[in-house]
C-alpha cells in the first residue's frame, strides 16, 4: 500500500462522525438520521480508499438507504446495525492500525449501549 494514512487523524474522525451520527439518531426523525449516515459514510470513503475505513464508509452508504424506508427509528437498532457492520469489519482488518481503528469505533458505540 503506497498510501500514507494517518490512522490516529483518520480514526479520531471517524470516531468524531460516529458519535455525532448517533447523537443525531437520537435527536431527528428518520430521514434525517438515514442523511446524517450517508454523509459519514462517504466521508470515510473518501479519506480512506481502501481497507476497513473504506468498507465501514460503504457499510453506512448502504444501511442509511435501508433506514430511510422506516417509518421510525429506536436508537436500540442502529446500534445493533452498526455494532453488526463492526463485527464484520473485525475480519477484514489486515493491520494492527486497521484492529484499532474498529476497536475505536466499537468503543464509541459502546458508549451509548442503553442499559
């Protein structure tokens, strides 16, 4: 891989857009909450080209589409969505940067698990 990636600036924004993408699920209705992930999820793909952040940004591509179909949205479930697209990501990731950087977003949603 010839690309350079910083992954402590690229994860710390991923994190950042993560956290913000569910606070935003908490707060708006549905479409708005299905846009906010499309924007992250394209974000992602364009900071990182390949490797587990470019899968996470197309994960989120595809999952927003299936969100703006509901007619509503528990936070509970886009947890479940996203924690379900970390899980798989964990077996694409073929560094130790790329290990943490899933690590990094899965501790971010950890945060909001409702108890």
């Amino acid at each position: 891989m010839d690309q350079q990636v910083s992954w402590n600036s690229v994860g710390l924004r991923m994190v950042q857009g993560l956290t913000t993408t569910i606070e935003v699920v908490r707060q708006l209705d549905v479409q708005e909450a299905s846009l906010v992930m499309r924007l992250l999820g394209k974000s992602c793909t364009r900071m990182v080209k390949d490797g587990v952040g470019h899968q996470f940004g197309i994960a989120l591509i595809e999952t927003s589409g299936q969100l703006a179909m509901k007619e509503s949205l528990a936070l509970e479930d886009v947890l479940k969505i996203i924690t379900g697209i970390l899980g798989r990501l964990y077996f694409t990731a073929n560094t130790d940067e790329e290990r943490l950087l899933v690590a990094q977003l899965e501790a971010a949603v950890k945060n909001y698990q409702v108890v």
